[in-house]
C-alpha cells in the first residue's frame, strides 16, 4: 500500500541493474518507489512492483499522479546482435516508454514535479579523440541515431509545471551491471587483454555517482535539461582493461584484434562495434553546479566495487 506521507519516485524500467541499485538509495531515504516492469517474476528490494507493457496506458498510470518524480530507465539492452528485428525493438521500447508516460502525465491532475530520462553517451558516436561536453553535437550511427529519436521523444512531451532532465550515462562499473560482468569474467579466463586499437576512449563513472546524479536531478530545480553523467577523467580501452586486470589479480592478457571482436560478436550474441567504439566525455554541467564526486578516478572506482 501506498504511504501518503512519504514522496513517491516512479522508476519506469526499474528492475534492471540502474533501477533495482536506484530504488535501494531511494528507499534508504524513506521514499515510496514503484517500479514498473514488464517482468512478472521481478523483485525489487524497497520497491513497489507494478506492471506495464512499456507502451499503453493501464493501472500503473494512477501512481504518476502527485509523484514527487519519473525516472525512465526503459530500453531494450543494446548488448544484443544487431539484426533489424532486434534494432527495431531498441528503438521502439525507448521512444514508446516516453510517449506513454507522456500520456499519463497528461492526465494527472497533479502532474510529477521531475521527470528524469536517461539517455546514453552513445548520442556522440565514435567521437575519436574529440573531447564531448554536454552542448557536443550528436555523431553518426546507430547508437547515436536511437539516442537522437528518444530524446527528441523527451523533448516533445509538454507539461509547464514539470521540470525535465536528461542523464546521458556512461558506462557503470560495476560487478552486477551486463558490460561489466562480462569484462571480468573474460580476464579472469586470462582473455582480458586490449580490444581493437586499444585507443578508443571509455567515459565510465562509480554507482555511487550515478546515484547521486540521480538523487540531484529528482530533487534540485537547477538540475534541468541535458547533462552527461560520467566521470570527469576518462580512459583508454587500455587503461580501462590494465586497471581491470589489476583489480582482478590478472597478469597481462593477450590484445584481442578488431577482427576477432567482429567475428566472435556474433557467437556470444552482442554487437561488434560496442567495444570497438569509444568516446570522451566530460561531466561539464554537473562540475559547474557543483557536484563532487566520490570515486573521480577509475583505480580507486574499480578497487572499491571489486
């Protein structure tokens, strides 16, 4: 049941790993968080489970009126084989998800105070050694193309009494997220070597300052429009992977050329071009508002998680 006196966080697409890690922090500050999922079997600790389909209206909808905040984390997983069908579906699940929150939201009679979207730093491209701030204009791509349709999604959604960010994240280390459980069980099989011209730039961040990212952008006014959440100090893919190694207690590992990536992509079911691709990207908006991070520096991030 519902507890009218604490503030209420909707978390759409909440029983992945960003969610169920989201939803812990907010419950540990006494709010009521609702989970909306398609999974029938999820669990979530602190939250409230409540089913949707990610692009009709149906009961859920009742919990946006007179939240506190949206958070909309939904989208199908690009760690996946790029076939069209599994393309279509990346697209479809993110821009559905805002258009029916959208339409929820438009018919509160007290609309959320917040709604934060996530979004990727994929929106960049293959950025190269471009330095991205949060104003850098979009790359090319698949990855950048669904991230320009979802936010331009965002961006079409109209409700004058809500403030409405976007969190353009990087890449979480952390154990129990997909790409980083993948990393680690791959060097402690001794194969955690570079990957293609070892070069590309990762903008990664701690779960701690996601979390806090999050916690700003639900609850301060200034918070609003498009910000990257990443660390301000990015690294290489072989930095990323020398410091992985050492987390892990691994020696060297052999480089894994790009086209093994393309030709080894296939069998474990992923895309090539995610570890071939990089980009660097800096935090700009939250450094000038003032934020502080607690893990600004990947040894520390990676030793503290692992």
């Amino acid at each position: 049941m519902s507890d009218p006196s604490r503030k209420r966080v909707i978390i759409a697409g909440g029983s992945g790993f960003l969610g169920r890690l989201l939803a812990q922090c907010l419950s540990a500050l006494n709010r009521d968080v609702v989970v909306l999922t398609r999974s029938k079997a999820a669990c979530v600790e602190g939250a409230r489970i409540l089913p949707w389909d990610g692009k009709t209206l149906g009961d859920w909808a009742r919990a946006v009126d007179g939240a506190e905040a949206i958070v909309n984390l939904t989208g199908k997983s690009v760690d996946c084989r790029p076939t069209e069908a599994n393309r279509r579906e990346i697209v479809s699940s993110r821009v559905d998800s805002v258009r029916v929150l959208a339409e929820a939201v438009s018919r509160c009679r007290v609309p959320p105070k917040a709604w934060v979207q996530s979004s990727s730093l994929a929106i960049y491209g293959d950025a190269g050694d471009r330095v991205c701030n949060d104003d850098a204009p979009a790359g090319e791509g698949f990855g950048a193309d669904v991230c320009k349709r979802w936010e331009d999604a965002f961006q079409e959604v109209e409700a004058s009494s809500m403030r409405k960010a976007i969190l353009r994240i990087g890449a979480v280390m952390s154990p129990d997220g997909v790409a980083m459980r993948k990393l680690l069980l791959l060097t402690k099989l001794f194969l955690g070597g570079t990957v293609g011209s070892r070069r590309q730039w990762i903008s990664w961040l701690h779960p701690a300052d996601i979390e806090e990212m999050f916690l700003w952008s639900i609850e301060r006014p200034a918070i609003e429009g498009v910000f990257n959440a990443t660390s301000p100090n990015p690294v290489s893919n072989a930095e990323l992977m020398r410091e992985i190694r050492r987390a892990a207690g691994r020696p060297w590992s052999p480089p894994t050329p790009a086209w093994a990536v393309r030709l080894a992509a296939p069998i474990i079911g992923t895309d090539a071009e995610i570890p071939l691709t990089g980009r660097k990207c800096l935090p700009q908006r939250f450094l000038e508002f003032g934020f502080e991070f607690q893990y600004p520096h990947l040894p520390a991030a990676l030793a503290d998680v692992l």
